[in-house]
C-alpha cells in the first residue's frame, strides 16, 4: 500500500479515535476529573482503539507477535502521549483556551507524530 493511502485510512482511523479521545476527555471533565488525568485517561483508550482497527484496516503486517506489537504501539504512543499532554497543558495554562479546544488543538498534534512512529517503527 503507498504511503499516500496508508495516510488516508490512517486519518480515517484516526479520525474516529480522535472522537472517542474528546468524547471521554469531556465525560471525565463533567464527571469532575482534572483536566490533565481527563487527558491521559481519553488517550489511553483512543490508543487501544486506534490499535485495534488500525491493525485490521491499515497495518496488516505481522511481523510481531499481538503482544509484542500492542508494547511497541503503547511504547510509541507514550512519546504522543507526552506531546498530548504538553500541547494540552500548554493551550490550557499559558495560552488560557479552555480544556477541551486546548485538547483538541493537542490531539492534531500527536496525530502526525503517532502516524509517523508507527509508520516508520513499528511497522516498517
């Protein structure tokens, strides 16, 4: 698969993970949580799901065990989750945007970073 479709289906997936990270980002702000462990609960779970479908729609590679690729994945995603929560704390307390379009704002960041990982680590 080229590099140009892999991006697009990599939006696709994404891009519904990208939903399901602001969906729990906002319940677990109504529900009272901090907006930094809201952050870091919603990607961990849009990370679970992104793996989940892009290892059936995009990187169909298996190279790895399940096991081993699902590390790798939580591994690079940890270097996404870092920028998440850098761009986030950044939006929220330096340029004073409310949580959720600081969170936003974060999520298109990482997304580019997470697709490259993986694209080029995890699935080479």
């Amino acid at each position: 698969m080229g590099h140009i479709a892999s991006f697009v289906k990599y939006g696709i997936v994404g891009g519904s993970a990208a939903l399901i990270n602001w969906a729990v980002f906002y319940l677990g702000l109504q529900a009272g949580l901090q907006y930094l462990l809201s952050g870091v609960l919603s990607f961990v779970i849009a990370t679970l799901w992104n793996f989940i479908f892009a290892r059936i729609f995009i990187f169909t590679s298996r190279k790895h065990s399940l096991l081993k690729e699902g590390a790798l994945v939580y591994l690079v995603s940890l270097g996404g989750l870092v920028i998440d929560m850098g761009v986030l704390y950044a939006c929220v307390e330096w340029l004073g945007t409310s949580a959720m379009v600081g969170k936003i704002i974060a999520t298109g960041v990482a997304f580019v970073f997470n697709f490259l990982a993986r694209y080029l680590g995890v699935y080479r």
